[in-house]
C-alpha cells in the first residue's frame, strides 16, 4: 500500500530491542525494499537515554532530503556523542542482552511487589518494552496519577497514551528501573493507592 500510493511510512523500532523473548520481528522495508519506507532505530533505549543519537534506513533519494531539512533546523549533532554511538554500535548484541536481562529482572520484582501489595490491580505481562499497563479497579488514572505524584512515585494516565482519549480506569508504571529502587518505589505507591481509595 505504501508503494502503491507513494505514502512515506515511518517503520520506529526504537523499542524493537527491548523485546524480553524471542527476535524482534523483521523492518517493514523488508517486505517491500521499494516502497517509500523509513526505518528508524536509536541507541538511547539500549544504552543509555541520555544518548540521543538514532538512524534512518530508507530509499538514498529520500535520505537526501531528510539530510537536507536537518541542516536546515539545526547546526548538526554532538561529535561527541556520535564518537561514543560508534563505539557502541560494535558491542550493540552485547548490550541488547543485558539490558533484556536486566528489564527481566526489573519485571519479576515489579510483579512480585505488584502482588503482594496491590493484589486488586489487573495487567499483563508485557512481551517487550519497559513499561506496564495497569487497569484499576476504582477510580480512574488522573487522579490517582495526581496522588500518586505527591507520595513520590510519578505514573502517567492511561488516557495520555490513547489516541482517542479513552482508558481513564488505566496508569501506565514503569518497571524498567533497577530492583533496589522498585522495592522503594511500589510501597509508596501502594500507600499512593490506599491514600487515594480514601479520596474517592
């Protein structure tokens, strides 16, 4: 369909490594290696999210042009930044693998807490990502996201990851951070949920 409407399609596997088992799947551009397709990629979800360094895969006509409207927004990015991304591209499998066991990690003790804590919560365990999609059972997530903000532990409304608006019984938490921060973090965020339950 891209090819045949010529309607540029943006393919982002910027998570594509943060799958937890199995390959991520193929590019789109695989499909169709003549279709007006971009795959775009980053390290900053790998490595680390300060690094703000990506890529663009496409056909070299439409390169050239993005490449031209860059330098027209801005005057380029960091040397010192490219320098670090380039060593890291060589040890790029190596890093996919540690940061796949650590968000394992992250995961196991985030649902073990989750449990124990706030049994009444409902979500599914997530194939890839860092991040975990919780339905409330009470409520809705603005304001439970607003609670839980004042005990410390910062949540999104699930309405804000909605194209629509919808899922406002839903919170968006992420797990992806390390063990010993998570056994900190879900405590508060259970004495969030209890605080809030008194509110509604």
């Amino acid at each position: 369909m891209a090819a045949a409407n010529d309607v540029p399609t943006v393919d982002d596997t910027t998570l594509a490594g943060l799958l937890l088992t199995g390959d991520p799947p193929p590019v789109l551009a695989s499909f169709a290696p003549d279709a007006p397709i971009l795959t775009v990629g980053s390290l900053s979800k790998l490595t680390w999210p300060g690094l703000r360094i990506g890529w663009i895969r496409a056909p070299a006509a439409r390169l050239a042009a993005i490449a031209a409207a860059k330098k027209a927004v801005d005057l380029g990015t960091s040397v010192v930044s490219q320098t670090i991304a380039v060593r890291l591209v060589a040890g790029l499998a190596q890093a996919t693998a540690r940061r796949r066991q650590s968000l394992l990690e992250s995961l196991d003790c985030t649902e073990k807490l989750l449990r124990e804590q706030l049994p009444q919560w409902q979500w599914h365990r997530p194939d890839g990502g860092y991040l975990l999609w919780i339905s409330l059972p009470a409520g809705d997530g603005t304001g439970f996201a607003t609670t839980a903000r004042q005990h410390g532990v910062p949540v999104m409304p699930g309405w804000q990851s909605s194209p629509n608006n919808t899922h406002t019984d839903r919170i968006r938490l992420c797990y992806g951070h390390p063990p010993d921060l998570l056994r900190h973090a879900i405590p508060r965020l259970a004495q969030a949920w209890h605080s809030y339950l008194g509110e509604i």
